[in-house]
C-alpha cells in the first residue's frame, strides 16, 4: 500500500485525484458551484449540526449498534463477524442519513422541489421521508424493472406523498432512472435540487454525500474500540455507487492495520456480460458529470449492466473509491448473484436478520473470509438496510 495519509479530499474542483469533476453543460456550472457553496456555508453551524443530530438521535435512531454474529460466526469457524446494523434506521437503510442532510441543504436554499433517482428503492423511500419532513415537494425516477422488484418500496414512496415516474427506456433499471431524473432536473435547476443518492454525480456531491454518511465511520470506529479494546481487522461493504461504504471507510482510512473492502456484484458471473463489477471490469471514463471507472463499450458509452440487487446495478462508481483502488488502501472483490442468495438465507436463518440483497454481498465476502481467519481476527460488515423490500422477491426466485 502506498504511504498516504489520506487527508481532506476532493480538491476544490471536486477531483479525487483524476477521478470527479464536474462535466457538465457550462449553464449548470454556476448552479452546482451554489449548491456546494450553500453546503460550505450551512454544514459548520451550529444550526445545521445542531439540528441534524437531533434528527439523528430522535428521529433516525442513531447511533446505530454494532452486533456479534457469534452463531453465524461459529457455524462458518475462522474470524468472528460484527454487523454495524444500519437497517435498524429509520426508512431502513443508511440512505436516511445523507437525505436528512440533503432535505435541510434544500430548504435552506429555498429549492421548491427535490428531484432524486432510486434503484432498489431505498434511497427514494429516505428522501421522500426527509422532504415530507421539511415540507418540500419530492419526485423520484425509478425504473420499471425496479418497480416490480421492489413493491414494497413503492408503495411507501406512494405513502409519503412523493410523486413517482417510471422509467422504461433503456434496461429500465438504475442508470436509466438517473438519467431520466437528470432530464427533469435540467428544466428548471434554478428552483429544484437533484438530490443524488451516492457518492456520484458531479462535485460537490461525492464530497456531500460522503460527509453526511461519514457518520457510519465515526460511530463504528468508536463503537468497536469500546467494546473490544481494538480496531477490526477487516470492515467491508457493499459498492454499486458507494455511499455506505465510504459512510463505514472513511474514518479508518489513515489505520493501516485494518483491511478494507469493497464488494461488488459478479451477477451472473465476471465471465459473463451479466454483472455490475466496475472498479474489477471497468475502465477510466465518465458518467453523469464525473470521471471513475466505468463499464463501457468502445465508443465510451456505458453498458447494460446487471446485479440481483437493485441497487447496486449501475456501471459507474464513486470516484473517491476510483482513488482509493489506484492507491492501493482498499481493495474491491466480487460476490455473484448465488453468493449473495446464500448469504441473505444463512443471515434470515442462522441470526433471524434479513438483509437487503445489497448488504448481503458484504455479507458473502465477510463469511468466505471468516473461514480462512483465526478465530481472534475480526471483519466488520456494514450492514446497510434490511430485506423486507426483498423478500418477496427473494421468497419466489427461491420458490419458498
């Protein structure tokens, strides 16, 4: 690993190294430089803070805790795994934390609509809770393959009053959604904000996004020193865009004793064209404004791409995660489709917790590592949201 300390990044053009930026049409540069001008401004009061810790402690349920899957650890044998449980949020998932942030950014730049795009829903289901929150109109694109999968959570989206617009273009999943929110949005970006749901877009928004999930690091890093006298060994996440995984990595990025591991989805299998592993597959492009590696033909354009979970099938990544794999401070594997299955019963079955078909790739990396530790090493698994949007899914796919 190179000698780094990993200090304040992006610079202050939003580059992550070579990676972010903003490529975008010269009419929306003003209207982006305002945005992260307004987060600067706002994100050091003591207003701001003031309020979203609140909101974290009384509405969210933060902080969230750190549980030992000693039964799953057991049957596996080998390292003992630890869950940071960011399903136990309110909404479900970690989504929650940066849409907090980004609903009271809005309102306070007087946006009269939050326009967002959602993949396995969750993102949609935490910025429609914000916005009804603070009292801002939402719209959330959303694939139609999406929609089908993940009923439960439109429903709730239905629920909470946001207006939903089904995207059929395309493969009808979660790139197609962004770009069909990102249409929208480009109509009056003056009096609407496009609240993105990762650590992608252009700058600011890998920076924002990742400080308001940064939360899940300081909590975690804490937590676990507390409780075992030390640092994991491992922590690991799941990365389709990346915010959970930046939200757990950040603040372990200068502790070079401890491993650190993105997991992406193989689909079908690298060997195939049916999987979403960017940062393994990929090549250096752009994609919605911002540079990072990207699944892409050999004009540049992104291809289709596919993951059994919703969320993590998109062909670009955080560019934050694009440096971070240059440098060498976090590697990133694979888990297939099958894995993940298997790792979404064995957590139902072994600890009575359903994790969301996301979480659940974390999940197989972390329980095919476990067997080859001993058993005084540790992995820590971000647990990024529960699997009752899956279930159903999950429930005829296995033909339960």
């Amino acid at each position: 690993m190179s000698e780094v300390n990993f200090g304040p990044m992006p610079d202050k053009d939003g580059y992550f190294g070579e990676y972010g930026g903003q490529i975008i049409p010269p009419e929306l540069k003003q209207v982006m430089d305002d945005i992260n001008d307004a987060y600067q401004e706002i994100k050091e009061t003591a207003e701001f803070k003031d309020e979203l810790d609140m909101l974290f402690a009384t509405y969210v349920g933060r902080p969230s805790p750190i549980y030992h899957a000693k039964r799953l650890s057991d049957k596996i044998g080998g390292a003992q795994i630890y869950l940071k449980r960011e399903d136990l949020n309110h909404t479900g998932a970690h989504k929650i934390n940066h849409c907090l942030g980004e609903a009271l950014l809005a309102k306070h730049m007087n946006k009269t609509k939050v326009i967002a795009e959602t993949g396995a829903g969750q993102h949609g289901v935490a910025l429609a809770t914000a916005c009804a929150l603070v009292g801002i109109p939402c719209e959330i694109h959303m694939g139609q393959v999406d929609i089908e999968k993940e009923a439960p959570n439109v429903t709730k989206m239905k629920i909470l009053g946001c207006k939903l617009v089904p995207v059929t273009r395309g493969t009808a999943t979660l790139k197609d959604a962004v770009d069909s929110a990102f249409e929208e949005y480009l109509k009056d970006p003056v009096n609407t904000i496009y609240a993105i749901g990762s650590v992608v877009g252009p700058h600011p928004f890998p920076k924002m996004v990742r400080d308001f999930q940064s939360v899940i690091g300081r909590e975690a890093r804490a937590q676990f020193l507390d409780s075992n006298g030390k640092l994991p060994n491992y922590i690991t996440a799941c990365v389709g865009g990346g915010s959970n995984a930046m939200g757990l990595f950040t603040e372990f990025l200068n502790d070079s004793d401890v491993g650190i591991v993105g997991v992406e989805p193989a689909g079908m299998g690298l060997d195939t064209d049916m999987h979403s592993a960017t940062m393994t597959k990929g090549s250096k492009g752009a994609i919605h404004g911002f540079k990072c590696y990207v699944l892409q033909d050999e004009q540049g354009e992104p291809l289709p791409v596919h993951s059994i979970a919703s969320g993590l099938d998109y062909p670009g990544v955080g560019p934050q995660h694009c440096l971070l794999k240059d440098l060498g401070r976090v590697e990133y594997e694979t888990a297939t489709d099958e894995e993940c299955l298997n790792a979404f019963m064995q957590l139902s079955q072994v600890e009575g917790i359903i994790p969301a078909l996301e979480s659940s790739h974390a999940v197989a990396w972390a329980m095919k590592k476990a067997a080859t530790l001993s058993p005084d090493q540790t992995i820590l698994v971000n647990l990024s949201g529960r699997g009752d949007k899956d279930a159903d899914y999950v429930a005829e796919k296995l033909g339960l």
